[in-house]
C-alpha cells in the first residue's frame, strides 16, 4: 500500500512484466527463510562469527565495483565503521569518509564526531567532516520533502539529504551501513522478544509511536475506523513461516520496516544529488545467513552480539562497545526558532486547516508544548503531523 488511493507497490523481490495489450503477470524471485536449516545444528558460535566475517569481506568488496571511487558514510557507528576496517584490511586504498553533525541543543549532542574521527585516523581514510548550522538545515527542509517519496518522519531524512549534497561533490558512489539493526536485532525491541508469550501486545507495546486512543485523538474520525498497525502486525505475524516470536519480528523488521523506513529514506535523500548508496549488509548472502543465526546469538549483550564478535579483531572496542547512537538532529526533536516557525506555517496554510486529517484541537495541543509532547522513542509529536501536512502540500495533493 501507498498514502495514495489507487497506487501500489510491487511487493518485496518482485518483477512485474506487462505485456503489449496491457495484462501483467507478476513473479517473486526470492524469499528469505527465518530460522535454522538443516545442519545448523552442528555449528558452534565460532562458525557463525567466521561464516559471517566471510559473507561481510564479500558484501563489502562487491561494493566496491565502479567505474569511479566508492567512498563510505562514516557514522562513527558499529556498522560503517565495520565497512571501513573491512576495505582497509582488504588494503583497499584513498578511501575516503564522510560525517555529518547539527548543532547541539541542550544536553542533546548534534554530531559524533569524536567517533568518526577516531576511525578515520586508525584507518588512514581521507575524512570529511561536514558541520550543518542551524539556518542550513531549515532552509534545506523544503528540499528534504520534496525529494521524499512518501511522508518520511525521521529525523535523519534531513541528516542523509544534507549528507548526500556535500558528499556528491567529492564521489557519487557511497557504502553505508543501513540494515545491520534490522538483521542482527540491534533494537531495543528484540531481547523482550525472546521471553515473550504475547508477541502482539509486546510488540505493539515496544515498537509503536502511538497507540490507538491516541490516534483516535489525532486523527480525523473518516481515519479511525480500527486499530489499524495493531492488525497489520497481527496478520504479518500469521502469515510469516518464522517459529518463534523474536523470528517474526525479525522478519517484519526486516520485509516491512527496513524497505519503507531506512532504506528508502537514504536512497530518497542520496539520489536526490544523484548520489547512489549501497549497503553491505543487505547483500542477499548476508540476509540469508543473519536470519539463520542463531536469535540469541544476535540479541546477547545489548543487540547485535554475533556482528560484535566478528569485528573484535578489525574494530577499536570504543566503537564496539559504545552506547548504540542514532543520527542525531536536535533541531527536530526541540522545535524551536526558525524550526517551530516552518512547522506553524506549514500547520497553519488554509489548505492544511481545510484537510481535516488531523483534529485541529491536537494540532494546537501539539503547538502550545512543542517540546514536551514527544513520543516513547524520543521523536517530535509535532514534526511527524508537520511533515505529513508540509508532504502533501510540496506535491500539491489535495
């Protein structure tokens, strides 16, 4: 499904062929199985850590096939920080790495810099570190929307957009690391999922930004006729051939969340400055081998266990063993200054009061406390109904 009435996706690994009188026919070329095979049994955590530590050097290498230099989008996180150790072991050489950082906003911290430097220099790469004030990030929002598919609410969109202008300039290829969090059970969602005996309610307790009574606040009555999410999981949940709880959530993450969420948000962002992004770690090898392992394997010590492992020998354990980081843009989780004004121009256009999604009594709720209305995972209340209305408005849809 789409926000558009009568427009479609094809479905995840699918070709469509339509024919010269119009009809169509429809075919999945590949499908990922969720837990163990035959055989598995026998292996020990050693053979995952070194199956996995091959499949990675292959995804990253194969990477690296261009008619012009691949650079890398250095977090300063686990998983890009990974890929550069990965190409530097691999004596891959002139490498160059791109960071971005906001400014900061009370005690929340706009960059990682002290991150990304610490691998840029251990790996020798030719760093670039790309600073966004305040006034360049709002005037770039409208371009972030523009360029977004669908209505994206993460913070990051504007993150990856300014990313990929500067980083254009210098390479048109990147790796990135987009997807570990979903294959490996990097989320803090994953380990309750192991002890679970309602996945539903827990799920839906742990991943949803709002639950239902708050919906039926926000929204429209024409808009709430069900719990819509919480049927969604329950039907996927049903549907998937995983046996176990933390199984299918890992598949959800990985079929739904990951393609309409991470993925397509850098890919939006990138190619907007005809930038093209490619990700390692969702070579189709490197999926099928992560929903094989082991689940405790994957959620031990805080997430990712299996991943950690295999980058003890090529990765400083400052970056293995930090607290997991997210692409921090403080400006859109306080929405102040030039950031609240966009928000309650947007908000307040004649078209967007004459939509009717939302109930104008929550949207003003919203206003009156931009920053004390946030959701359980840290996410502006107010930015996500902005940038849906600001969405709509970019594409002229009425």
């Amino acid at each position: 499904m789409t926000i558009l009435n009568g427009v479609r996706r094809l479905p995840a690994a699918t070709l469509m062929v339509i024919e010269p009188d119009g009809s169509c026919r429809q075919h999945r070329y590949w499908k990922v199985h969720f837990g163990s095979q035959q055989g598995d049994e026998r292996l020990t955590e050693t053979d995952w850590r070194d199956a996995l530590s091959d499949v990675l050097a292959k995804a990253v290498e194969r990477r690296q096939i261009a008619d012009v230099p691949v650079g890398v989008l250095l977090s300063g996180g686990l998983d890009s920080s990974l890929i550069v150790a990965l190409l530097a072991r691999a004596r891959r050489t002139s490498l160059e790495t791109f960071s971005i950082g906001f400014e900061s906003i009370d005690d929340v911290k706009g960059d990682e810099f002290g991150y990304s430097d610490l691998i840029a220099d251990q790996f020798h790469t030719t760093h670039h570190r790309i600073e966004v004030g305040s006034n360049r990030a709002v005037d770039a929002l409208p371009g972030v929307i523009s360029a977004m598919s669908e209505p994206m609410m993460s913070h990051d969109a504007i993150g990856f957009y300014l990313l990929g202008e500067e980083v254009s300039r210098d390479v048109k290829v990147v790796q990135c690391g987009q997807g570990a969090d979903e294959i490996f059970a990097g989320y803090h969602w994953h380990a309750p999922m192991m002890e679970t005996a309602d996945a539903l309610s827990d799920y839906s307790r742990l991943y949803f930004d709002r639950d239902h009574a708050e919906m039926k606040e926000a929204l429209h009555p024409d808009y709430v006729n069900g719990d819509y999410s919480r049927c969604f999981v329950e039907k996927f949940f049903a549907d998937s051939t995983a046996a176990t709880p933390i199984d299918k959530v890992l598949h959800l993450d990985t079929e739904i969340m990951l393609v309409d969420d991470p993925v397509k948000r850098v890919d939006n962002m990138t190619m907007a400055w005809g930038l093209e992004a490619r990700v390692p770690f969702l070579d189709h090898e490197v999926v099928e081998l992560a929903a094989r392992v082991p689940s405790e394997l994957k959620v031990r010590n805080g997430g990712k266990h299996i991943l950690k492992d295999a980058s003890r020998d090529i990765v400083p354990s400052e970056i293995i063993d930090r607290r997991k980081g997210y692409f921090p843009v403080p400006g859109l989780r306080y929405l102040r200054g030039p950031f609240l004004d966009f928000v309650r121009d947007v908000l307040n256009e004649p078209v967007g009061r004459q939509r009717d999604i939302f109930n104008r009594s929550y949207v003003d709720r919203l206003l009156a406390d931009p920053e004390g209305e946030l959701t359980p995972k840290g996410h502006s209340k107010l930015w996500q109904v902005a940038v849906l209305e600001a969405w709509l408005q970019s594409h002229d849809i009425n």
